[in-house]
C-alpha cells in the first residue's frame, strides 16, 4: 500500500501561532495585581471622594500616632476670623482663671493634710494620664495627602503622581515609605478600591428622600471618611458632630444595625423611625461643607 503524504495546510488558512499574545483583561489583572501589591507593600492607599465640587483623588495611610506630627493648622485657622476671634476670648478666658485660681490659693488656709492628699491625688492622676496617652499613642491613625491643615485632592491620577514625583513638602511626605513610593508609582496605579471610594456629595440628598431611601452603605462610609479627614485635617467641630452619643452617631449605630440584619437589624430600623430626616440632613450639610472648606482642589 502506498504511504499518504502529510497534508499540507490550506495556503489561505492562517496557521496557529503559539505566541498569541494574552488578553486585555488578562494584562489589566495583572496590571491591577501589581498596583495593589505596591499599595500594600508600602501601607499607602489611592482614595477618591466625590464632594458636592467635584471628585478628587488624594492618599490615605493609618500609623501609630507616636509616629505622626499632625498637620499644623496655624495658618489655615488664621484665615478664619470667627475661628482667630474665638481662640483669642478662649485664651482671655484660661487667664483669668489661672489669675483667679491664684488669689484664690494666697487668700485660703489650707491644713498641710489636705495639701499633702492633694498632691497624692494629682500624682495617681498624673500616672493614670501617662498610661492613657501611652495606650494612645499606639493606637492607628490616619493621615492624609495634606499641607498645613489642607486637603489636597486631585482631578486626574496623573496629576496626583506628578505631585507625588515633585518633592513638594506634604504630611504624608513624613512615612518612611514616601521615598519609595515616590519612585515606583505610575498614574496606572491610581486606582482606589471600591471601599476606598466615598461619595460625599449624594448624602445630604439621600437623607432628604426620607428613612425608606436612606442607603446605609453609602452613610456608613460617609461616616468612616467623615471621622479619618476630622482626626486627620484636625477639625474638632465635626469630630464633636459625630461623636459617641450625638445624633450623627445615633444615626450610624442604627444603619449599622440594619445592615447586620437579625433581631438587631430589626431594632436599628426602629431607632432609624426615630431620627429626623431634617435633622440628619441638616447635620451632614455642616459636615460636608466644613471638609470642603479646607480641600485644596490641585489639577
């Protein structure tokens, strides 16, 4: 029997190439992979949040507050006059009494017991806030892309990474992992997580739809993002806003409870029942505005 040939390919028939190139999703998950191990190599997050005046990307890192000089607002509190008025009938006021608890110690007769446990009760209470501010010390805080008590949000991942490549003094510039980042970073790698993602400017409207609109994803994190720019930028109005005990914080639990679900899901919708919408809304109105007023828009 005579052999066959081996059949030869179709001219027109392209031929298989065993160097197919990978597929664009494939190359962007690996590109993402690549952005995210960097971002947590060096403990450094992309952020982006939308405010009523556009969105912005900025960074966001979380260290011991043993190891952070916060943000020096002297200057940003200047420019506020109410503020400037305000800190000066405050400083009057601390005089007057250091003035008046000194006459008033001359003028009493106090038996040296008394004195004696006196001094015996401000050294425990000396040792007890040691403790505390050493325990505080440890614990993580946040600190952003900031200057001088200012926010700084960018329009577009490339501007962000020139400023980051520029040298420009900044609070985060203080990291031991800033050189590094400044080095390897590339506008593909901004690229923030969807928890990482706050949208500031739908809250006060979702709140005004009323208690069955209410998103409690996105008053969650409103809240989450509210509290790190506070402690952050130093802006004590609205860490009291949203403090343990205010009406804000009332607001959080119960969403927070919702979201649980059970019998305590149950109960955070009848706590929400109880909060104003007007009064919430009023509320993240301030907030929102007060963390607008010290951005610095960068584009």
């Amino acid at each position: 029997m005579a052999r066959q040939s081996p059949q030869r390919p179709d001219a027109d028939e392209p031929e298989l190439d065993d160097t197919t190139e990978p597929a664009a999703d494939e190359v962007d998950a690996d590109r993402s992979a690549a952005a995210r191990a960097l971002w947590d190599e060096l403990r450094i997050d992309p952020v982006e949040i939308a405010l009523p005046a556009g969105t912005g990307l900025t960074l966001r890192a979380y260290r011991p507050a043993r190891e952070l000089t916060p943000t020096d607002v002297t200057e940003r509190d200047e420019e506020d006059p109410f503020l400037a008025r305000r800190q000066v009938v405050e400083a009057e006021e601390d005089e007057e009494v250091v003035i008046l608890d000194e006459e008033f110690a001359a003028l009493s007769a106090e038996d040296e017991e008394e004195r004696r446990e006196g001094r015996q009760r401000a050294e425990a209470e000396e040792e007890e806030d040691e403790e505390a501010e050493e325990a505080a010390g440890d614990e993580e805080v946040p600190v952003f892309l900031s200057q001088r008590g200012r926010l700084l949000l960018f329009k577009t991942p490339e501007s962000l990474v020139s400023f980051i490549r520029s040298g420009a003094p900044n609070d985060l510039s203080q990291l031991d992992s800033w050189s590094e980042l400044s080095e390897r970073v590339e506008p593909a790698d901004i690229a923030p997580l969807d928890e990482d993602t706050y949208e500031l400017d739908l809250v006060v409207e979702n709140l005004r739809g009323g208690h069955d609109t209410w998103d409690p994803t996105l008053l969650i994190e409103a809240g989450e993002i509210a509290r790190d720019v506070a402690y952050a930028l130093r802006l004590p109005a609205v860490l009291d806003m949203l403090s343990a005990g205010s009406s804000l914080d009332d607001l959080d639990e119960a969403l927070r409870a919702t979201v649980n679900g059970g019998i305590g899901g149950f109960l955070g919708r009848r706590r929400l029942k109880k909060i104003g919408a007007q009064t919430a809304s009023l509320g993240w109105r301030t907030i929102v505005g007060k963390i607008s007023a010290v951005v610095d828009w960068r584009d």
